[in-house]
C-alpha cells in the first residue's frame, strides 16, 4: 500500500452479504476502491457509523465472490497519490 492505504482487507462475499463495516472513520477516507472477482466495482455507497464506515453493497455478494476492499486517505496538495491496477500483456506465440 501506499501513503494514503488505510484499510486493506480480503473477505469473503458470503462474510458481507450487502453490507460490512470498516474500522475507518468516514471523515478519513477520501476513496474506497472495490474489487469483486478481481474486477472494479462502483456499485456500493458508504455511511458514516462515527468511528467507523459502513459500505453498502447494490447487490448481494455470496461464497463465491472474492472482495476486496481498499480505504484510501485524503493527502496533502503537496503530492498527489492515486491508485491503479496492473497491467499486463501474453505473449502467444
């Protein structure tokens, strides 16, 4: 993780349903990111619970989703972070 990585967990779907909590306040966090199956996932809103985040889910996630979830930091203006996913490239010859 980076700088601005505050929360990194793997759970399973079946563990979240539609809904999980986070032990990161709302107030903390600038992004969270959402990969389902190793694919981004935009479809998910999150709430304030005071001390932590509550992330809503706009579907029902089973045993057989792999989710991960990423809580990114607000920063500074002196530097800029992001995220990004790995690129790669087969070769088949």
């Amino acid at each position: 993780g980076g700088g601005n990585q505050l929360y990194r967990e793997n759970k399973n779907g079946a563990d979240i349903g539609i809904t999980t909590v986070i032990p990161v306040a709302y107030n903390e966090i600038n992004e969270i990111v959402v990969f389902i199956n190793g694919s981004d996932f935009t479809n998910f809103t999150y709430e304030s619970l005071i001390t932590d985040t509550k992330i809503n889910f706009g579907i029902l996630l089973n045993q057989f989703d792999d989710v991960l979830i990423v809580a990114l930091g607000v920063t500074d203006d002196s530097f800029q972070r992001s995220w990004s996913t790995a690129v790669t490239n087969i070769h088949v010859r």
